[in-house]
C-alpha cells in the first residue's frame, strides 16, 4: 500500500512559505465576513489584557465552527476547553439561526477564575439562554453526562493528554447522537506535529514537545480507529472532524 493516503491529494494543501503564507492569511482574512462586535470586542479586549489570549481561536475558524453549528442544527452542544468564551460565543451564534427552537452549548472551563470570565462575557453579549458555563474537568463532564441525552456536537480544545481520553470517552458511553461530530483543535499545532512520523522511520527529528506527542498519538489513535470516519484539515492550528460510522464494519484507509 502507498504511504500516501489515497484520499489526499497535495492540489486540497497550500504550499506557501515565510512572508508569502502571511500574506495568504491576510487575504483570506480580507475575505472572510467580519466577527460581530461582540466578538470583535472580547478579542480586542483578550489581546490587551489576557496574556494567554493566543489561545483564542482565529476569528475566521470561529466563524467557520458558527457555519457548521448552523448547517448541522443541534440541540446540544458541548464544548471542553472553553477559556474565555470567545469560542463559545461563536457557536452560539450558529445555534441562533434555529429561532424557534436554538439548542443549547455546555462549556466547560476547568479554572473558576477563568469560567466567571467566561459567564461574565457571555452575559454580556446576551447569550445566557444558549451557552451554559460548567466549571469542572472535562473528563469529569463526559464520566457524568447522562447518556440518555445524546450530543450533537463537541468541540474539544483543552488540554492534548486527554485528547485520547475524552474521545474514547464520547464513543465508548455512546454519548454522540446519531451523525453527530467532535471537532479538534489545534493538531497540526503550529505544525510541529507532523514531523514525528520521520522520527519512527529513523530520520533525524528534534525531540518532539509533550504537546506535539500528545497530538500526534491522537492522530494516530482516531486515524486507527474503525469507530468513525475523519478528516484532518491542514486549516488554522490543524483541525480534525470526526463522525462515528454507521457500520464499523468498513475499514479506513491507513497513510
């Protein structure tokens, strides 16, 4: 079997490099519809006072997780790795666009001092009847959830050692609705992930973060994984969607 993916083709990447990929984002940004300025506004306000404010999403990828919260139209949505709600606020907007029946996001922030940031931005923008903030570990959240009440929708973008976790988590209590999707962050991450498969064919690599490794083996493990089906997009910090089949019975293909 070719060590290329048959499903990627190097036409659906962008082979840009220093000064010339800048120059692609500012244009994509140039052509990509503006954030609300409620979000325009919290994202300002991050960059000046939050030192951690890089662990935002772009505005474009949030825009893009707004588009597919409305496409999909779910009626609950979760979201582990909330921070201070910039994301969330994004998502809400997707959930508005079922007026008369919006479903609802549950966000989760580990940190108290962050998720009452968190609430405090997110009553601010008027969206308490969407998003509600629980300020627990997500792998807390997913050992609880009622199974009875199936997710539509989960963003995961918390910490990368419980990637593998929270996933396996999700299929194994059978927490996912029928076509429902995870969404990750970040695994790509800043594209220091890839280059580990040169370490485990011998070529000579720096030692990868515990970040990256984290990422990478998750790849590897959902990539594996005859449960679902998914796609990673070489897009902002690398973004992976996942849907469990309908049948496990169809193998995936292996890169």
């Amino acid at each position: 079997m070719s060590n290329q993916n048959s499903n990627v083709s190097k036409k659906g990447l962008i082979f840009k490099e220093g000064d010339q990929l800048e120059e692609l984002y500012k244009y994509c940004g140039k052509y990509t519809t503006l954030e609300p300025p409620h979000l325009h506004s919290l994202n300002k306000w991050a960059y000046a006072n939050n030192p951690h404010a890089g662990m935002l999403v772009p505005p474009g990828e949030g825009l893009l997780l707004s588009l597919l919260v409305s496409l999909r139209r779910p009626k609950v949505v979760l979201e582990i790795g909330c921070f201070l709600g910039y994301s969330a606020l994004w998502i809400a907007e997707g959930l508005e666009y079922s007026e008369a029946n919006p479903g609802r996001l549950y966000t989760v922030e580990v940190f108290p001092e962050t998720a009452e940031i968190a609430r405090q931005n997110i009553s601010r923008a008027n969206k308490d009847h969407l998003v509600e903030v629980i300020n627990k570990p997500g792998q807390e959240v997913l050992d609880n959830w009622d199974s009875s009440v199936k997710i539509d929708m989960i963003f995961l973008d918390a910490d990368k050692s419980g990637y593998i976790k929270y996933y396996d988590t999700v299929l194994e209590r059978d927490l996912l609705a029928d076509g429902g999707v995870i969404i990750c962050d970040n695994t790509l991450f800043h594209g220091c992930v890839h280059p580990i498969e040169d370490t485990r064919n011998g070529k000579p690599y720096e030692t990868p973060s515990n970040i990256t490794e984290h990422i990478y083996n998750f790849n590897v493990h959902v990539q594996n994984d005859p449960r679902t089906e998914n796609v990673l997009l070489p897009i902002f910090d690398g973004l992976t969607i996942i849907r469990k089949r309908k049948s496990v019975s169809v193998e995936k293909s292996l890169s």
